[in-house]
C-alpha cells in the first residue's frame, strides 16, 4: 500500500469514527430544525425544560354571609398557579368564569383546572367557563395557572345559588340561539331604557322546576330614580320581551324588595327577577322592614336579570294514547313542561261513557307528568301520574282517587295511535 493510499485509509478510518461517536450522542443536542436565532432557541429550550409550576395554595375559598356570588382578583407571573378548594351541596350548581388582563383574542392566558374530592381532573384545557350540579356533596381543588409569558392578571368569580336542583335530572336547559338572545337584548334595552349586558352562555338555575342547565343572560342595573317599584319592572318586562309567552303563575312571587316571574313558550322558559337593596354605606334598623328605613331613591340600587333557556326534552306527550283492554283514550297535548287534553272511558258494552274536555291538566317533570283529572261523574278532581316509556307507550296510574263515580283505570298502559 503506497503511502498515499494508507493515507486514504487512516482518514476514512478516523471520519467513521467521529460520526460513530457523533451519533451515540442524545438527539436533542443536534440541532436539526431551520436556521434559528440564539435568542428563540434559548426561549424554545427554556419552555421545553420547564416542567415545574409554583403553585401557591390559597386555602379554602369563603362567601361572606348570606351571599352566593363572589369575585376575586389576583395577578399570575409565568409558569405559576393558584390553588383553592370550594365546597358545596347535592343538587347545588355551582358555576365559575376566569378573564385576564390583557385579554387575548387568540387564545386564553390563564385556564382553569378542577379536580374532585379524590384528586380525578374534572375539565380540559384552556378553560375559562365551567358550570355543574353537583350529584353528591363536593369539595373541588380549582387551580387557576397562567399560560402567558408575561405577568397577567386574572378575575374569577364564582356562584353557588342556595337553591337546590334534582341531581337525577340536573342539566336539562340549554342556552337559546344567540341570535335571539340578541333580539331580547335589544327589546329589554328600549323596554327599561338602560343598557344591558348580554351573556349568551350562563348558568341557568329554575328553582321551582329543580332543574338546571345553560341559557342566556340579560342584566341591567339602576336605582329607584330609573324604577319605580319591582312589580312594575317585572310588569313591563313581561309586555315587551314576554310577549308571546304565556306566564306560569306557579313562578310568580312579590315582596318589598323584589319580584319575579316566568313565561314559558314552546320549550323555552323564562325566568324575570327585579330586586333592590340599599346603597352601600347606608344602615337600616334590623328590627325594621326595608320600604321603612327612608331611603330616598338614589339609595335604592337595583337589579334586573332575565334568563332564557331551552329545555331538552327529546320526547313530547302530545298525541292521541289509547288501551283498547279497558276502553281508555287519552288526548294529550304537552307545552313546555304543561301537560293537559281530555279523556273517554267506555265500559260496560258502551253503556257507561266517562268523557270530558279539558279533564286533564298537570306539570311534567323529567318523564313524568302529575296531573289532575276529572270525571263526568263527580265534581271532585283526582290526581293520577302519566310516565312517558317510549315514542310509542305512556303509562297511567292513579294517585288519589276521586270522591264519588269514576271510571277511569286505577293503572293502564296506552299505545300511540293515528288520530
């Protein structure tokens, strides 16, 4: 071998080895990506290695007395959290909302993280809105942890309604199109002559129905130089952005400081508060009613709030149901949550016929209507239970019998039929 060709071979002896060793190395230290500045891939590498968040833990979160709503502001730098607990009750909803400063159209700076009593991860991230009924009695840890480069700062509120749903049914309504969301804005703003502030997606709490879920809400604010009294604004509501509703007086409710109202439509409901307290500042005797204290009007500080949501019954009672062993026909009709229509019993080879319109009339709840009936043959109304089983079969089961003749079925199971 000529001295010039061991040459040769001791070089490409040495080139293998270099590039041997060159790949036992870890792949993350060669840089395989475009050409990068210094700069961006330092802060690249920083957000890679970064995988240990401070977390500051706040403790219990505590509502001042007598209050469900609460709103608290902090600041968050990167790569940090806060962490707190909330407690509440079965069939309570519990609902919280998170925005920052700045704000980012593009996609949140912070998210919130909830995880139940034993530590499972309840939401996905980013979040910003969550809202629930709890099913049993909870303890969540909610985190709120910065996803920005930048310090920010944050608001979170959160509510807890005293009132209480029915876990087994828990989120039923849904909220209503945005666009008719915004059509009622628009109505409740000419109707009180006030600005209103829209939130399409809110918690929705019917509390005489026990039930849940998301609609639509309309607020506005004022003092009783801008209303007169709560009737009155409840009054005017109903007028304008009701009309077109049929009001539930099941909903109805008047007290010196407030009152409320509901309106169903279709399988809409909605809900009208108007309430005043007095200002700030200003003590009135505890032994003392309100309207009694002398507040003058400026001193009356209102709120007026109406929410609409769309229950999301995928069945519907309406229809002709019939059980030809005992001769029983029932003519239902179903609007929102009212059941009511008219019944024929015909027994004995037709010579006893029990038939009367409008006889039936009650409220539904999940799939089960309790309604008042009423004979041909008595004055005396009775109370029967109508459970819906399918598209094609409901069931009838009396509950309280009427004083005098009947002759409607103690139990019955009826078919759908063409009318």
């Amino acid at each position: 071998m000529t001295l010039k060709n061991q040459f040769h071979f001791y070089f490409a002896l040495l080139l293998t080895f270099v590039l041997l060793a060159g790949c036992s190395q870890p792949a993350a230290v060669i840089p395989i990506a475009t050409q990068t500045s210094t700069d961006e891939a330092a802060d690249i590498a920083t957000e890679t290695a970064q995988t240990i968040w401070q977390v500051t833990d706040a403790g219990p979160l505590q509502f001042n007395p007598g209050t469900t709503f609460m709103q608290t502001p902090g600041d968050l730098k990167p790569y940090t959290a806060i962490r707190f607990t909330v407690s509440a009750l079965q069939g309570q909803q519990v609902s919280m909302w998170l925005t920052t400063e700045p704000a980012s159209a593009e996609a949140p700076l912070a998210t919130l993280t909830i995880m139940d009593a034993s530590g499972t991860i309840l939401t996905s991230e980013p979040l910003t809105y969550w809202s629930q009924v709890l099913p049993v009695d909870q303890t969540y840890t909610v985190e709120i942890k910065s996803l920005a480069k930048e310090d920010i700062l944050y608001s979170y509120r959160i509510e807890i309604p005293a009132e209480k749903v029915d876990p087994a049914f828990g989120a039923v309504y849904e909220p209503i199109d945005l666009s008719v969301c915004q059509l009622l804005q628009q109505e409740m703003t000419t109707a009180l002559n006030k600005e209103v502030h829209p939130e399409p997606y809110a918690p929705f709490l019917d509390a005489v129905g026990r039930e849940a879920g998301q609609g639509c809400r309309l607020t506005a604010a004022g003092t009783g130089a801008d209303f007169s009294d709560p009737r009155s604004v409840v009054n005017t509501l109903i007028s304008t952005v009701g009309t077109g509703w049929t009001q539930a007086q099941d909903y109805a409710a008047d007290g010196v400081t407030g009152s409320a109202a509901g309106l169903y439509r279709d399988m809409g409901l909605m809900l009208i508060k108007v309430n005043w307290k007095p200002e700030m500042g200003v003590e009135c005797p505890a032994d003392q009613p309100l309207d009694a204290c002398g507040l003058s009007l400026e001193q009356k500080i209102y709120s007026v709030e109406v929410t609409i949501a769309q229950n999301t019954a995928d069945f519907s009672m309406d229809g002709r149901w019939v059980d030809a062993n005992t001769g029983f026909t029932l003519d239902l009709y179903q609007d929102w949550k009212q059941v009511y229509g008219q019944h024929v019993v015909v027994v004995q080879d037709g010579s006893k016929i029990d038939s009367l319109e409008a006889s039936i009339n009650g409220w539904l709840k999940g799939r089960e209507a309790t309604v008042q009936f009423q004979s041909s043959f008595t004055d005396q109304p009775g109370t029967a239970e109508i459970t819906y089983i399918d598209v094609n079969t409901i069931q009838w089961r009396i509950i309280t019998a009427p004083a005098g003749e009947f002759y409607l079925p103690l139990e019955a199971t009826l078919s759908r039929t063409a009318e």
